[in-house]
C-alpha cells in the first residue's frame, strides 16, 4: 500500500495522510476516502480524486449537515518508486464549488506571495497557472460535478460510494 504524504509551502510542513483510506490507484488516478486530519466543524468526511497527470486534486467534502462542497486543489505529484510513496505537492491555487454559489478561484494572492519569497520555483508557479487554467476550461465546457461523481462512481467498489 502507498504512503500519501501532502507538501504545503505557506505554511511549510510534510504531513503524512496516514488515514486515508485508498480506494483506488492506477497510473491515471487515485481515489481515497478520508476524515479531516484535526476535527472541523465545517467538513466531516470526504472523498478525493488525484487526477496524476493533470495535476488535480478534487476532494468532495461533506459536513455535518449533509451539504457537499467541491475543493479543487491544483498539486504537483511526485512518487518515489523507492519508497512507494506519492507527495502530492499543494501549488496553493485552489477551485470551490459550492451549490447555489458561484465558482471561486481562490489564493493565487498567495501562490505570487510565494514565488516572491521562493517558496516556488518559476516552473512551479507557471505548472499551477496552466493546470489551474486547464481546470477551469473542463469545468465550464463540461456538467460539473457530475463528471467527478460518475469518475469516482466506475473507480471504486461496485455501487459507488457514499459520502
């Protein structure tokens, strides 16, 4: 089984997502079920879909009262075959879709912050504007979230899953 460790730049800290539950994993994608590292009172449980190649992270959250949230976060993945291991490397520009709301691109304020400091490299910063870019393309010429769900629906356990 992989290890999942998640890479934060501002501020910087490697966490070990030791509780996440794989649900799924190939070349293309990796499906996991998880509850919030420390507890929250805004999310309680969630499902992500790391898109490898696109660089996508797409965690459906649901809190306490059953409302669903969908945070994109754009990543950079790295996996160390060594140590079967996969650091999903947080480029801090985030997507939030939320029912009834419009759509937010968030913290790109902090993504130049931290170029300016060289948190990032140049690449880093031009992969997370691409990705972040290519992200918003597939959501406004597609019926989102419903691509994420019928994705997440055929890559886990027969009869999909439940939040």
């Amino acid at each position: 089984m992989p290890r999942l460790y998640r890479v934060r730049y501002m501020p910087y800290e490697i966490v070990e997502l030791s509780s996440d539950r794989i649900l799924f994993r190939d070349h293309r994608y990796l499906v996991t079920s998880w509850d919030p590292i420390h507890p929250r009172n805004d999310i309680k449980s969630g499902i992500s879909c790391i898109f490898l190649d696109e660089g996508w992270k797409i965690n459906a959250m649901k809190d306490a009262q059953g409302n669903i949230t969908w945070y994109c976060d754009i990543v950079d993945v790295r996996y160390d075959a060594e140590e079967d291991a996969l650091y999903f490397h947080d480029l801090l520009v985030d997507v939030v879709l939320r029912k009834g709301a419009r759509l937010e691109v968030l913290d790109l304020d902090e993504l130049a912050e931290a170029y300016e400091q060289g948190l990032v490299t140049k690449e880093q910063l031009l992969l997370a504007l691409k990705r972040c870019n290519k992200l918003l393309q597939k959501i406004y010429t597609t019926d989102v979230p419903s691509w994420i769900t019928v994705m997440i629906t055929n890559y886990t356990h027969k009869g999909g899953i439940m939040l």
